[in-house]
C-alpha cells in the first residue's frame, strides 16, 4: 500500500471515531457533529466524547456531547482551522470548557509511514522481536508508552533492545482499531541519543505493514525528540488531534 492509501484508511477510522462522514475530514469546511459509541472505534477513546476536534489540513471536525455543541461550533467556525489548534486559540477553548467541568486533556500530531521510505535502521544494542507470551513481566511505568496494562489483549508485537540482556528500550504496537495498529516508543534514560528509538520504531513499523495493518504514530507536537524519530523512521505528519475530557469538579465547585 502507498502513502496515500494508508490515509484514505485514517480517514475512514477517523469518522467511525468522530461519528461523522469520511467526506467531512476534506471538504473544507467546519463540522460539528454529535459523539455516538460504536464498536469499531479505536480501543483507547471512551466514547461518547466530551469534545474531541480533528483536521486531516483541509476543513475541521468536532464530535462532542450535546452540553459542548454551542462551544464547539463557534471555537471552530470563528478562526482557521489552524488556529484551532495554536496555543492561544487552546486557551480560549480553556476558558469556556473550565465552568463546565471540562478541560483540554491532550494535543497531538499523528503520523502515518510512507511504506517506501522506512530505513534499514540499527543501533549497537541486541535487538530482539517479542511477541504476546514474552510481554507479562515488561507492564512497568517505564514501559507503558509501548504496552498498555488496561489493554494487554491488544499488544500484538514489540521489538526490545537489550544490553548485556538487560531492556535498554522497547517499541510496541496496540491493535487499536481493524485496521491501525499505534507504535509506541520508550527508552530508558541512560540510553536515548543513541539512535535505538528509531532503529526499533522503523522495525516495528515494517513489521505491522508486513501483517497486513497500518501503523501509525501519535506525538504532542512539543515533543521534538518524539517527532524526530517519527520523521528519520519514514513517517509524515498526516493530521491533529485534541481531545477534552471531563474534570472532577466544575469552576465554581473549586472556588467553593
């Protein structure tokens, strides 16, 4: 598959995720639809969605509850797309969301592999493929970006980097949709720079293309390191994502 299939496919995901139509994602436009459960959204969203706001680069989508839809569709129809997604237009969102019990919970920048440029990487560490039997003992806090302890059903594969047999670094995929398996990346401390980041997200990539999935790569678009190794692994930025979520108290129940 190219490029251009495997967003054709993120497209698809996204409006099963969003509950609105593939076409929305480009059409230019601004589109604010209500969030509705289904079961082929992706594993890691709590559906109905609070807010969630998405743009593949042309027109912009928001899936929220019925209390957020007024919010939602003046934040994205009085300033570009764009804007939505700069710090200051975060902290406009903010300040509506806050009085209702809401708050942005996370920004980021999702890339998919041109399967044509993924690099032969390697690094001086052993590198090792793991497989679902080999993962009961690696959910720690320092491998929770790679496997996730809520979802163990869904790692499906992981490649580790190992000095000396001890786990330097470890990439794991989560089977998140059909379709999509999501790469995660974590690297002890004492090992980063050293290139094994890259070296194990271009293996895993190969080999979630190789099983017939779509790999893709989530980073807040802060995180240079992280958006680094997306972009020296052969992946391209593809679209944006924020996602709100429900606070304990309202603004006024703190002041209280």
């Amino acid at each position: 598959m190219t490029y251009k299939d495997y967003l054709n496919i993120a497209i698809n995901q996204s409006a099963i995720d969003l509950s609105c139509e593939p076409e929305h994602m480009l059409n230019g436009k601004e589109t604010v639809v209500i969030s509705k459960a289904s079961s082929k959204a992706s594993a890691f969203l709590d559906l109905p969605l609070p807010l969630s706001i998405l743009s593949f680069g042309s027109g912009i989508v928001a899936s929220c509850c019925e209390e957020l839809r007024d919010i939602a569709q003046d934040y994205i129809s009085t300033r570009s797309w764009y804007e939505c997604f700069s710090h200051s237009g975060l902290i406009c969102l903010e300040q509506k969301l806050r009085p209702l019990g809401y708050c942005v919970k996370y920004e980021a920048v999702r890339f998919l592999p041109d399967s044509d440029s993924i690099p032969e990487l390697s690094c001086k560490y052993e590198i090792r493929r793991l497989e679902q039997k080999d993962f009961a003992d690696l959910y720690r806090e320092e491998w929770s970006n790679a496997l996730c302890e809520k979802r163990k059903n869904l790692d499906i594969i992981c490649f580790g980097a190992y000095d000396s047999g001890k786990l330097a670094a470890l990439a794991g995929c989560s089977a998140d949709c059909e379709n999509m398996y999501q790469i995660g990346i974590d690297v002890l401390p004492e090992y980063r720079r050293n290139g094994i980041a890259s070296c194990l997200t271009s293996r895993l990539a190969k080999a979630v293309i190789d099983v017939g999935k779509v790999p893709f790569y989530s980073a807040v678009w802060s995180n240079l390191p992280s958006v680094r190794n997306a972009v020296r692994c052969g992946f391209r930025p593809a679209w944006v994502a924020i996602d709100c979520k429900r606070t304990a108290k309202t603004l006024n129940e703190t002041e209280v």
